[in-house]
C-alpha cells in the first residue's frame, strides 16, 4: 500500500496564509472576550483548552464563526473540504 502524502499546494493552501490571516483579523472589530483569542490566531499561537472553553461558552456563535472564516479563507479562500470516514463498530446489539 502506498503512503499517502499531502503538501500546501495539493491542497490549495496559501503559503503565506499566516500574514494574510494576521492583516485580515487586526482589520476586525472582536468582543472584549474574543480579542485575546483573536491576537494568539494572529500570532500563530496554539490554543489553550481554557481559550477553547472561553470560545466554546461564548454567547455570540456569529462572532466565533466569523472567526473561524477567517482562518478558513485566510487558508483556502472560499473552498471547503470534506471527509468521509467508514468506521466498523463491533457491538452485541443486531439491527
């Protein structure tokens, strides 16, 4: 079986999708709340499980989502992907 490999370019990434991602996030007005959030994406900092509870409890979806946009089409402009996995579960219980 062969191995399977990908690169930034088969899969359309930008390869200066960071500073496109840090000018595109500074342009945006954030809530008090997302703001320190905003500024570790831009910086290419990883998350914190505290930052992804803040995010996960945050009353505003749109502005999460918009958030999250913007790192897609910082990325991949205006593409989507899709995966498609098959999982076998083994259980005791027939259908």
């Amino acid at each position: 079986m062969e191995q399977w490999s990908s690169t930034q370019l088969l899969a359309g990434c930008h390869n200066d999708w960071q500073q496109r991602l840090a000018v595109s996030l500074k342009s945006e007005q954030w809530s008090e709340t997302i703001t320190p959030i905003a500024e570790k994406v831009a910086l290419g900092e990883r998350l914190s499980i505290e930052d992804g509870l803040i995010l996960y409890h945050h009353q505003n979806l749109n502005e999460v989502g918009r958030l999250a946009d913007f790192v897609r089409k910082s990325r991949f402009e205006n593409f989507a992907f899709f995966n498609s996995n098959v999982h076998v579960n083994q259980t005791n219980v027939c259908v």
